[in-house]
C-alpha cells in the first residue's frame, strides 16, 4: 500500500517514525504551494536531503557553511555544473582544500536544516516512494532518525510558541522608544546584528527573513529575543509595501535624547562587524 497523504491528517513526527520502525529505504516527497523537498532513507536512516528552492550543489552546500571562500566558489561554482558532487568532493579533499571529514558534516547539517524545516509545515502533500534514490554522483550519510525525531518534536513545541508570540510576519518593526532594563545586558549575536540593521517600520519581518536570508523559525526566534531584550517593538509596515528584495538597512529617526544614544551605539557596533 503506498504511503502518501496530508500533513493535516498524517504529521512528519508520525511519519519519520514509521519509516524508522520500519526501515524503510527511499524517498518522502512533500510539496506544498510553492515547496518542494525530498527526504531520502536507507534502511530508516537519513542519507539525503533537498530543497528544490535552493541551490543543494555540494559547491553551494560548502559556501553556505563558511567551508569555502568567496573566491573558491566562484572558481568552483562552473565547474561543479560539468562535473558531479562525488568527483567535485574528491577533487576538494585531493588539492587540499577542505578535508573529507568537514564535507560530511556540512552535508549532514545541510540535511538536518531540511528535515527540521518539515516540522514546522502545518499543511502540504505527501507520498513515499520505495524506488526513487538520490543521483548516483551526490553523497550520501547515515544519520539515526531517533535524535532528529526528538530534536524535530521540540522544534515543534517552540515554534507553536513563536507563533503566539509573532503570528504574523507582515508586520513591520520599530526600535523601542524607551528600551527596556534588559537592553543592558543584550549581547547579540552577528546574525542578530544583521537583522538589527534592518529593523525599519517600512521593511516586515518577511522581508528582513528574506534579505538575511533566514527561515521562519529562525527569524521569529532572533525577533523574539529583540522584542524580550526590549529593543524592538512590533508595529503596521508604513507605507506601501517595497517589493521583498532587495532592501537595505535603514537608519531609524528618533527625538528621545536615550533612544538616539542607544542607536548611535548600534549602528556604529554593526558598522564594526
């Protein structure tokens, strides 16, 4: 009997499990409006994983996790189109660029990246397919469902607690007029940095995610530690709504002598970075 339905009746906690129990070997494909992915397994352990929205190139894999430079990608980036993953991996660990061992964990978490982007999918079409495998020239792991299941399930319960938080990410932010005693102790991360240089009232929190090209999950959490810290505030986009991308960071202006103090500090800690 084929494995397939909707993710409103069958969720990817259950199936996941299923496929460990069972040991399945093959592919889950999921699509919902606009989305793609496939999930490959052999024996019920993980082996690969893609996004058909992105660029899953070993090449681009490698670039995304910081493992090469821009330099090397561009060099490396035509000519991983005429050869394949395998022999562009053997090519990497033979001119000693990277070393076998980095390429698998960056594949690895590229995977997982994936996998824990389904949890978050509320709604969308699935089916299992027994024959369909990944490419004969991409690389393939093994990685144990059990830990992903677990780590799945939490992600799960604090993204339904950001979405009561953040329901909506078409609305805009604002830095706080007066920010909060926690403002003190705020010590952010670069990625945090990043969305602070755009936080504008004109730009949403779905056009920030889309310019520091962070996932729903990822965005909700970084603006709930703004919104906890005290330095943000959820407000209505102003204005006509630019198109997604590109946007640019945009200065915020402000008459509370402590407020312009606080952003003065900002910009010019970003602008450091």
């Amino acid at each position: 009997m084929a494995l397939k339905g909707n993710l409103k009746d069958f969720s990817i906690t259950q199936l996941l499990n299923l496929i460990n129990l069972a040991r399945k070997t093959g592919t889950l494909i999921v699509e919902s409006p606009g989305k793609k992915v496939l999930v490959s397994f052999r024996e019920g352990k993980l082996s690969y994983a893609q996004d058909k929205q992105e660029d899953n190139s070993l090449a681009a894999i490698l670039y995304r996790s910081s493992r090469l430079s821009d330099t090397q990608y561009r060099a490396l980036k035509e000519r991983s189109v005429k050869i394949g993953d395998k022999e562009l991996g053997l090519l990497l660990v033979n001119a000693n660029y990277i070393d076998q061992q980095s390429i698998l964990n960056s594949l690895q978490a590229y995977f997982l990246s994936i996998v824990n982007r389904l949890f978050t999918w509320a709604e969308g079409l699935f089916r299992f397919e027994n024959d369909l495998l990944p490419p004969e020239d991409k690389i393939t792991v093994r990685m144990n469902l059990e830990s992903i299941i677990i780590e799945g399930s939490r992600r799960l319960k604090e993204w339904e607690q950001l979405l009561d938080e953040i329901p909506s990410l078409d609305m805009a932010l604002k830095f706080a007029d007066r920010p909060g005693a926690n403002i003190r102790k705020v010590n952010l991360s670069i990625e945090e940095w990043r969305v602070v240089s755009f936080v504008n009232p004109r730009n949403t929190i779905k056009q920030i995610a889309q310019a520091t090209n962070k996932p729903d999950l990822e965005i909700r959490r970084i603006v709930y530690g703004l919104l906890q810290a005290g330095l943000v505030e959820i407000v209505r986009p102003v204005g006509v709504v630019a198109p997604p991308t590109p946007i640019r960071p945009m200065a915020v202006q402000t008459s509370a002598v402590e407020q312009k103090s606080i952003i003065n500090r900002l910009i010019s800690r970003i602008k450091s970075l």
